[in-house]
C-alpha cells in the first residue's frame, strides 16, 4: 500500500484474532472461494493461469448454490476461483505449452485444512492474500474497450485505453488509506458510514482551493463512479460495507451536476446516502492496517503495549488522542498489582525533556480510576519537585486527610507543567484560555514570579498565553514575563 513511510497515524481499536476470522469465514467471497475449493477435485479442468474452462463455471456456480438461468453464477464462480487459486486453497497443474494437454488440473491444497483447523492467524493470512486479489481486481477499470486497445502484435496500448496500473492502484490505496484515517480519528465515528463524495473529493480537491471550478467537480463526479464501481467489488471480501450510488439519481442528473450536488449536499450536512455511503468493517481496518504496516506506515494498534514497560506506555500514548489514550493504559493496567503499576508510571512520568508534560498528563488520567491501593505509591512522591503537585492533586480528589499544601514555587511549576501539557495534547483550543484565566486568577503578581520557574517549557507556555489568555492586561504581562523567561534561559 503506497503510504509515507515512517508516518504515524492514531491508534486502531481492533476485536480479537478470533472474532477477526469468525468474521473473514463468513465473508461472502471467502467463503465461495473455500467451497469451491472442496469442490476440486481429478475431474477439475484449467486453462493456462489456472482459470477454470468455460465448460467447467456452469458447474462451479452449481457448486455454489447458483440456478442455471442465473446468469451472475459463473461470473461469481470465476472470481471465487481466483481467490482460491490465488490464496493457495486449490493447487493447480497447467498445461504444458507443447499442446499435448489441453487442459491442466486441480486440487484441495493443504491450506484449505487450515480453514476448519488452523489457529485465527492462519485464517487472517489466509484472507489477507484474498484481499490482495480482490483489491487488484479492483484497479482493473471497466475493459469493454480492450480489444479496441490491443495493438498489432496482439499487446495492450495502454495509452490507447487511458490506463495506467500503478497510478489506479495508488488511487485506491490513497482511497482507503483516507478511508482508514477518517474511521480511527477520535473526532470521527467509526461506526458512521462516510459519503462516497467526502472520499472522491479527498482525492481530487487540493486543500488549499476553497470553491472547486467546473473542472475539478467533473473529477470528483469520475472519482465517486470510479469509486461506486470497486467498492461494490470489495464489499463481498468483507473489506467494507457500501451504499452504492442511486442509479435513479445518476439518471437524473449529468457529471457536473451530480459532483456539484454531492459536495453541496455533504458540505450542508444533507441527505447525502443517495450519493453512496462506504464504511470499513472491523476486518477491513485490521486489512487496511496490515498492508500499512507493510509498507512502514506505524499504525498502532490498541492493546499492543499491554506487555511493554510504563515507559514505553507513556512515550506512546502522548501522541493517542484521550479516548485511545484511556483505552491503551486500562488494557496495560489489567493484570498488574496495582501498587507496583502506579509507582512505575510515576517513575515514568518524571524528566525535563520537551515531552515530559504530557507524559504527566497521560500518567494522572491513567491514576484516574485507581482506589486506594494506590494512595502509597502516589504518598510516595509528594516531595518530587515534578511529580508533588500531581500527587497533591490526586489525594485531594480523593478526600484524603492531611494532604501538605504545595509551596509557591510548586504551584507555579505545576501551572505551568499543565499549560504546556494540554497545548501539546490538543494544540491552542477554544478550552485553553478559561484554562489559563482560572489558574492565573487566585494569584496575585502571578507574571511577577512564574518567569523565574525553572521548568523548560516556562517561556513557551507565557509565549502561549501571551497570546490566548482572555484579559488583555494579563497578556500583556505574560508576554513581557515571556521575554524575561527568554533573556534569563540565553
């Protein structure tokens, strides 16, 4: 899957390997590729590339349930072939090329014993190679024009057709790699169906043009076609689930018109099911994001760092968004003594580097839920200079008795552990500035002292506020406290 290597996407919450291949069996063209696989047997006949004679599809679609006069069974039984072939649950003989065999033969392989046998990641490979066919099959456009492209010695002028491989299957690998993005973005809902026209315009439409001329739309409306046509051809892999276009409404209206009135319809929150909705199933986000992996993208996944150290927890949830955050680190807590937990997330969270105040961010919401067993280990720290006024914190939500009162120069390296915190957790929000006016109220000549606390992030977080902090005699001095925080660093 073409991807920029090294980039990292937010996390993925993914079922088990078991429900995983439940849910790969059950999927239509798998299971059509696994029955016609136990069909094959001496009698089974193929021609060169171990396609099925045509003699032969009548009695696959059989095999699969298909009356005679359904003329969509051997076209069925053709592409489940294919699978089977390709997944190597059937092995096949060609023909020799001296002509002496008209046809080749085929068989059950051995990995069709791993169907009813084999352990859920067997079943998993087993599906993801069948993917790989059907995403192929996939950037294959509509060929009713193939024979008008084949030049004199009988090859393909893909000039001629207006088809280049490589640039269709990066199509659809950028479609699904967005497709992938929008389902585990926490401000997206994994269980909501995107429109066909949200995903055609993330392809064609440049970020930086606010109203798409008449051309762009016109590639919108070949995208969203384009795009109709394969996801109907990976819906029955169980890769997706697809509400393809309305024909009445491509009937109704030309190419303009209909990307133009599917990008106003999305852009105006519509009605827009007509124009095709697409939404990946659990199997295909745990497809999508083996085929990342494969190309170097880091895709994390939720649950993989239950066995790692808390520093290793830490580090990487920083970049989680909350909800996965959470997820992550109550996973990495069941099955550990709690006591011991909290003190090597304490001792993970302390350090002076640039990713230290949201590491103590992460390491308070994974203290959160934690009782009183943990109120030794977070004892323990009241006197850390880095970690006493989370502790304080925690035992003050909790009601605990005689909880000693942070010292002044606590409370300011706290205000400003937690500022830098939340601006690298989420960047300048909305939220922000009430942030800074609440914990800047209740003290008096606050700019006066915080310039002097010896934190790394002191005159980032004063920059910060200078800028966002709602009253503007308060800016002003936090701008002027920056500067001192500045010229005391140099």
């Amino acid at each position: 899957m073409s991807a920029e290597p090294h980039a990292t996407l937010p996390p993925v919450r993914l079922p088990s390997d078991a429900e995983l291949a439940r849910d790969a069996l059950v999927a239509p063209l798998f299971a059509r590729a696994v029955r016609l696989a136990r069909w094959a047997g001496p009698d089974t006949r193929v021609d060169i590339g171990g396609e099925l004679v045509a003699a032969q599809l009548t009695e696959a679609a059989a095999a699969l349930g298909f009356d005679a006069a359904d003329e969509e069974g051997p076209v069925l039984a053709s592409q489940a072939w294919r699978v089977a072939v390709d997944t190597g649950l059937v092995d096949v003989t060609e023909p020799e090329d001296d002509g002496e065999e008209e046809s080749g033969t085929a068989l059950p392989g051995e990995d069709l014993a791993l169907v009813p046998a084999g352990a859920p990641g067997e079943v998993l490979g087993l599906w993801l190679a069948a993917l790989d066919t059907v995403l192929a099959d996939a950037a294959v456009p509509d060929l009713d024009g193939l024979v008008d492209a084949l030049d004199a010695g009988g090859e393909i002028d893909f000039d001629q057709l207006d088809w280049n491989p490589r640039r269709e299957a990066d199509f659809l690998d950028g479609v699904l790699a967005n497709l992938y993005l929008l389902t585990v973005t926490e401000r997206g809902a994994s269980d909501r169906p995107v429109p066909l026209p949200v995903l055609a315009a993330s392809m064609v439409i440049p970020q930086d043009m606010s109203e798409p001329t008449d051309a762009v739309l016109e590639q919108v409306s070949d995208a969203m076609m384009r795009l109709d046509d394969q996801f109907r051809q990976l819906e029955p892999i169980g890769l997706v689930e697809f509400r393809p276009v309305d024909e009445a409404l491509m009937a109704e209206a030309d190419d303009e018109e209909l990307a133009a009135g599917s990008v106003a319809g999305a852009a105006d929150d519509e009605d827009v099911s007509r124009y095709g909705m697409v939404r990946l199933t659990p199997l295909g986000l745990y497809g999508i994001r083996a085929r990342m992996l494969e190309a170097g993208v880091v895709a994390p996944a939720v649950g993989e760092l239950a066995d790692k150290g808390a520093d290793a927890l830490l580090d990487a949830v920083s970049d989680y968004p909350e909800g996965a955050a959470q997820a992550e680190i109550e996973q990495w807590l069941t099955g550990r003594e709690l006591p011991a937990a909290v003190a090597e997330l304490l001792a993970a969270a302390r350090g002076a580097d640039e990713g230290g105040p949201l590491r103590r961010l992460r390491c308070q919401q994974a203290l959160a839920p934690a009782g009183p067993e943990a109120e030794p280990a977070v004892r323990a720290v009241l006197d850390d200079p880095e970690l006493g006024g989370l502790a304080r914190v925690w035992l003050s939500e909790r009601g605990v008795a005689d909880v000693p009162a942070p010292d002044g120069a606590m409370v300011f390296w706290l205000t400003v552990d937690t500022i830098a915190a939340q601006l690298a957790a989420d960047g300048e929000t909305v939220e922000l500035p009430l942030l800074m006016e609440s914990l800047t109220a209740h003290h008096a000549g606050f700019f006066d002292q915080v310039w002097r606390v010896e934190h790394p992030a002191t005159a980032y977080v004063l920059e910060a506020m200078g800028r966002l902090h709602p009253d503007r005699k308060a800016a002003k001095e936090a701008r002027k406290a920056a500067f001192k925080a500045r010229s005391r660093q140099s």
